[in-house]
C-alpha cells in the first residue's frame, strides 16, 4: 500500500500468468459460444477474407491464451501461425489441444468460422496443423516477423499501467513487417477483475479514444469498433468490446 492508503499499480510482472485459471476462463467463456463470440469471429472473419487463401506465410496471435477461435480465423489467410503465450497452464492446454486434437466444444466456433469463410480447411485439425503454440511474450517479439498479426483480450487485461499498455500495443504493432495488418479485441473501460473466486488479475480500463491515441500515432487505414456489453458473460465491469483493424506503416 501506498502512504495514502491505495494499493500500488501492478504492472504486468506482478501478476503469476502461469497459473491463469484455464480451466474456470474456458467455462465462463468458451464452453459456449456467447453473443459478444459471434461478433469477434465476423469481424476478424471479414479481416482474414481479405487476404487470398493461405496469402500469408507467417501471422502471429500475441497473447494467445486458451482461446482456439482467433486461431482457426487465421488459418484461412495463413500457412503458419505462431500462436505466442508465457502463461504455463495456457501453454499446456494449447499444446494438448494441437496434438491430441481439440475439444468437443470448439466444433460450434468451427462451424462458424467455416461457414464464414469457406476457404478455411475442411476440418478443424486441419486447421490447427499451421498452428504453432510458442512460450513468450510481447517483450521478446522481432521486429517484422510477421504479415499479420492478432491480439484479443490481452494489452488491456494484463497490465494496470498505461505506459506498459502502450508498449505492448507498440510490439504488436512492430511484429509485423511495414505494410502489415492488425486485427484486435479489447475489453471496453474493463478494470481489474477476477475469473471465478480467483486472484484480481491487472487490467487497465481503456475506450475508443485511448485506442485511438495509442494506434493513431503508429498505424495507417485504423478502423476501430464495438460490440455492445454482453449480458451472458460474467460481470467484468466491462462497457463492451472494442474491434480493431490496422496496418504498421512503410518507414
Ligand atoms: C485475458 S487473457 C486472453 C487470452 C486469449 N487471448 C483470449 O482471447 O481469451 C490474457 C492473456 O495474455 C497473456 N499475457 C500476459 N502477459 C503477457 C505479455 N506480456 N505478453 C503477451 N501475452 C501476455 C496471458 O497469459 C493470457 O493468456
């Protein structure tokens, strides 16, 4: 605690990713798809349809989690996809799923995903084949690796610090070569929050306004939309979903 009694900012090393609660996170938000799901999945889809089936040679999804869905979206547009996580826990049930084959729960979102953009593999093992699950996080990323690259949930739900906000947001931005592109979710004006009886993981509230002060300055063609607050997830405190599309500058 501080001298005036407030408890100091965590900042992103305070928190033990490696024991994200997996299994508690995949129920209160997987399992089923929920509304806020579908409007992630069409606008990420309309994002990935852009590009002619298997155009990219190498995307990123930064922060990955146990969250198969932005990763079958990728599949379509990609021929390999690194999906970058630190967490232990996140890691381990990312690599279960790749190599004894996913879930019965993640068929829905399949379904969806496909019906969305047919250029997307027949089955969902075959999409997950150009998935590659790599233990890091957005601090050790290259420069320009990848064409494309997505980010959901993460800069704004891993931090209570705006300065280290804006820095994961500026390495997402730079792990793609100029001329790439971005897609990425936010939790809207979400503070920090529990999954279930668990600990309080950091978060920093952010609108439209701080997205576009943290992109603007580093991105061209910023596209920026929400998704209303979704009733059938637990409360976050959140005001909805924020939608990014944008593409990192030629030098
Ligand atoms: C709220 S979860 C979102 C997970 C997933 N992307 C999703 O869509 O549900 C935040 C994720 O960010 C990861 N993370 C935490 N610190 C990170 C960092 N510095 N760089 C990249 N990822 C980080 C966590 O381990 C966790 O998987």
């Amino acid at each position: 605690m501080t001298t005036a009694g407030r408890a100091a900012i965590r900042r992103n090393r305070d928190a033990d990713w490696d024991a994200w609660p997996v299994a508690r996170y995949l129920a209160d938000n997987y399992r089923q798809m929920h509304p806020c799901d579908r409007g992630v999945i069409q606008h990420h889809s309309l994002f990935y349809r852009r590009f002619p089936p298997a155009g990219l040679a190498r995307t990123l999804e930064l922060g990955a989690g146990p969250n198969l869905y932005p990763l079958m979206l990728a599949a379509g547009a990609s021929r390999h996809i690194d999906a970058l996580e630190p967490g232990a826990a996140n890691l381990a049930y990312l690599r279960r799923q790749l190599t004894h084959g996913p879930e019965e729960s993640w068929t829905p979102f399949y379904a969806l995903c496909k019906a969305l953009d047919p250029a997307l593999p027949a089955t969902l093992g075959e999409a997950l084949n150009r998935v590659h699950a790599v233990r890091g996080d957005a601090s050790g990323l290259p420069d320009g690796r990848y064409d494309a690259a997505s980010m959901n949930f993460v800069a704004e739900s891993v931090t209570e610090d705006y300065g280290e906000f804006t820095a994961l947001c500026g390495a997402f931005v730079r792990a793609v070569r100029p001329g790439g592109r971005l897609v990425a979710a936010f939790m809207e004006r979400m503070p920090s929050y529990r999954i279930g009886d668990g600990p309080v993981w950091p978060a920093c509230p952010v609108d439209e306004t701080a997205l576009r002060a943290v992109f603007t300055p580093r991105t061209v063609a910023l596209t920026v939309s929400r998704l209303a607050k979704d009733p059938t997830l637990p409360e976050y405190g959140d005001t909805g979903i924020l939608l990014l599309t944008a593409e990192r500058p030629a030098p």
